[in-house]
C-alpha cells in the first residue's frame, strides 16, 4: 500500500517554506475526492506530526499515488510523490469519476505530467 510519508512532506515543506503559498495532499488519480489543504499562509494547517493522521479520511491508497500539489507565491503550480511503500492491488475496476470530478482530474493529470518535481 502506498501511505503518505509524513515526515518527508513536512521536511520539504519547511526547506522550501520561503517560496510557498500554499500545499495540499490527496491522491493523484481521484484528486477531486480525496485532495486537503495541510499548508497555507506560512503555517501548517494539519499536525504532520500527529500519529494517525487521515487526509480526506485516508492515509494511503492501494492502487492511487499519494501527491502534493504545491501552489508558489509566484502562483506556479508544482507537484511532488509524496509516498512510501507500493501499490498493492490494482484500481477497483467499478472505480469511476462522476460528472464533477471527471473534469477537474483531467486537469490534474495534466498539470501532474508536466510539473512533477522529482
């Protein structure tokens, strides 16, 4: 299963706090869903720290990829994997995006290919 490495997320936010706006962590294939705001006006909005911590009710996915999109004071838009571990199981083949997150993740898929920040 691939879960959000907490301690990485935090570790790069902190070494790149003077250029960002802005972080937010959820899953890549189903971003609209399962995407929350853990960074924003120079603080932490969420305890990275926190044992058990859910974003969007999860911690980790066995099929999606764990990613933070990070807005720059400069408004760019950047994205980072944000993961340890591997997929475990393939996606649910019943898995579809509704009317409203069809759109938006067409977006994310897009922005995420050209914007990956290794």
């Amino acid at each position: 299963m691939k879960k959000y490495n907490f301690k990485l997320i935090k570790e790069w936010i902190q070494e790149n706090s003077d250029k960002i706006l802005s972080a937010e962590l959820g899953m890549k294939e189903d971003w609209w869903w399962t995407a929350e705001t853990v960074y924003e006006d120079g603080k932490f909005t969420k305890d990275l720290d926190a044992g058990g911590l859910l974003i969007a009710g999860i911690d980790g996915s066995k099929w999606a990829t764990p990613v933070m999109r990070v807005t720059y004071k400069d408004e760019t838009v950047a994205y980072k994997n944000v993961f340890e571990g591997e997929s475990s199981g393939p996606r649910n083949p019943y898995f579809s995006l509704g009317c409203m997150s069809d759109p938006a993740q067409s977006g994310i898929d897009e922005e995420y290919a050209q914007k990956l920040i290794e």
